[in-house]
C-alpha cells in the first residue's frame, strides 16, 4: 500500500512539473523580433522592437525551469560579431551565437500583425478617440544552436475592442508609456505577447536536445584525409556529429620517458557536411595533416 502511495505522489510531482524536470539545463536566448507589421509612421520601430523583445525575455526569466541570457550580452555579442539574423537560419551562425552566447535555444521571433481599425470618433483636446478593433499576432521559432534546424514554432495573438486614440496619435509616443499600455492596441500586443509564452511553454515539452552530450561523454576522432583546403574526420551521423560543430584538433607528440603521446592544439574546425560515417570540416585555425586527433567542442 505505502509502495502504490509513493509512485502515485511521484507519478503527479512529474506531471505537475514536466518543464522543470526536463528543461533545467536549458539556456535559451531571445534575439532581436523582427517588425515587418510595424508601418513607418507607426510608432518608433526600433523602440517597438526592443520592447517586444525585453518583454518576451522578461517573462521567460520569471519561469523557474528555464535559463534565459540576459539582453545586454546577447546586444553586445550581436555588435561584436556584426551579426545580423534574418528570417532564415543557417547552421552556422546558429551554431557560432549559441557558442559564444552559452545557449542550447535561440528565440526568434516577428512581429506579423499589428494594426487598429474602425470608423468615427470625437477629438479631446489634440486627441482623436473613436470605437476601434485592435489585433496584434506574434510567431516565434525556437531554434537548435548546434544544427541549425527549428525544433518548432510558437504563436501569439491578441484582440482588443474599445474606444481608443486614432493610430495617427500614436506617433511619438513610448513603447513602455502608460498611454500605449492602457490602449486597446498597447493591450492587444501585451496580450499576444502573453499568448506566446503560454503556447511557448506547451511546445517545449515536444523538444528534444538530442545532440546534448552528458558531461562525461567525449566525441573523439582524428584526420583521415586532407582534400584541398578540407578535412575528412572519421565521424559521422552515428557519432551524432552535424553541421555546424567545432572540433579542437591536436597532434599527437611522443615525448621521451613518457607512455602516451602528448595531445598538443593546432587549432579548431568546423563541420560543414555529415555522411554516415565520416565528416568533411574546414579549419577555422590552423592547417593540419592526416592523424591529427579531433575532439568536439
């Protein structure tokens, strides 16, 4: 009896909590929405875009389960490297932002729909106010740093209905102020925002990391042919090698008085293509020869 109470109480702590059980080791970042909804005359774009993004950030950081990098490393990474994402993602620089940002999962997001519509109204003062319909719609893929590939996809939307200020009141004024907040356009847009998270949270339980290695697993391998300016290493998708990995690569020295060579670093490469058994990189350090060993970053 006291064992069936025990796997019951065990078997509802997991279902109560399936995100923390399988998400604690998960780093996520949040990059830069894309405004593609946002007209030019709208509210200030790039005030617009860092508030969505910082609002989307700020309410994955309040969810225990999950380590989020915080907004002013990934600006300063994303300067430094003078890297700009676009809607399409490529394992490579997924892989190079995941390395240096320490994450596992890139956010990116767009802004697909905002807009208010509706007819008539009254002026108070230098504001138009009429009964109006706002909707805003976000989408946001999460995307796996080491391959580049999009484990899946989340969206967001928000309606609202009221009197408000004609969009052309808007102008000038701020993505946080109390005035775009209590709007019905400012309250669609936190609403979708909202909806993002909650969906957010139901897709991650489907993902799966499966490139992620425990910490006492080493992926190893050496040089087996020199092409050119490429590398073919004798791993391949069995060895859960993928595009966009780093190897450290060395040469092996054999040191006098010593039983094993010594590994000494010549440098690094990268995975641009993967066969079955075997890989083909090219050298973002160094030049090496054939029986260097590698070793995955």
């Amino acid at each position: 009896m006291i064992r069936k109470a025990a796997f019951f109480f065990l078997s509802m702590l997991i279902v109560a909590c399936p995100l923390a059980a399988f998400s604690a080791e998960i780093t996520i970042a949040v990059m830069p929405f894309e405004g593609g909804a946002i007209r030019e005359w709208y509210l200030d774009r790039d005030e617009m875009i860092y508030g969505i993004t910082q609002t989307v950030t700020d309410k994955l950081s309040d969810r225990g389960w999950l380590k989020v990098v915080e907004r002013d490393r990934i600006e300063h990474i994303l300067q430094e490297q003078d890297l700009v994402l676009s809607g399409r993602v490529d394992p490579y620089n997924a892989a190079e932002l995941g390395r240096l940002l320490g994450a596992d999962v890139l956010l990116m997001g767009t802004l697909t729909t905002l807009q208010q519509t509706g007819a008539g109204g009254i002026r108070v003062g230098i504001l138009s106010l009429g009964g109006s319909i706002a909707k805003a719609e976000l989408t946001a893929r999460l995307v796996d740093v080491t391959t580049g590939v999009v484990l899946g996809s989340v969206q967001g939307a928000g309606s609202q209905t009221g009197v408000s200020l004609a969009v052309d009141n808007f102008r000038g004024i701020s993505f946080s102020s109390e005035t775009f907040r209590n709007s019905i356009l400012g309250k669609a847009l936190f609403q979708a925002v909202d909806d993002l998270i909650a969906n957010f949270e139901e897709a991650f339980r489907d993902i799966e990391l499966g490139h992620r290695a425990s910490p006492e697993e080493k992926i190893t391998g050496e040089i087996l042919a020199v092409v050119g300016d490429k590398y073919i290493i004798n791993l391949g998708q069995g060895d859960k090698v993928k595009p966009g990995d780093r190897f450290k690569v060395s040469e092996l020295v054999q040191v006098p008085g010593l039983s094993k060579p010594v590994e000494v670093p010549v440098g690094t490469l990268r995975v641009i293509s993967v066969d079955e058994e075997a890989s083909v990189g090219e050298s973002l350090e160094g030049k090496f020869k054939e029986g260097y060993v590698v070793e995955k970053e």
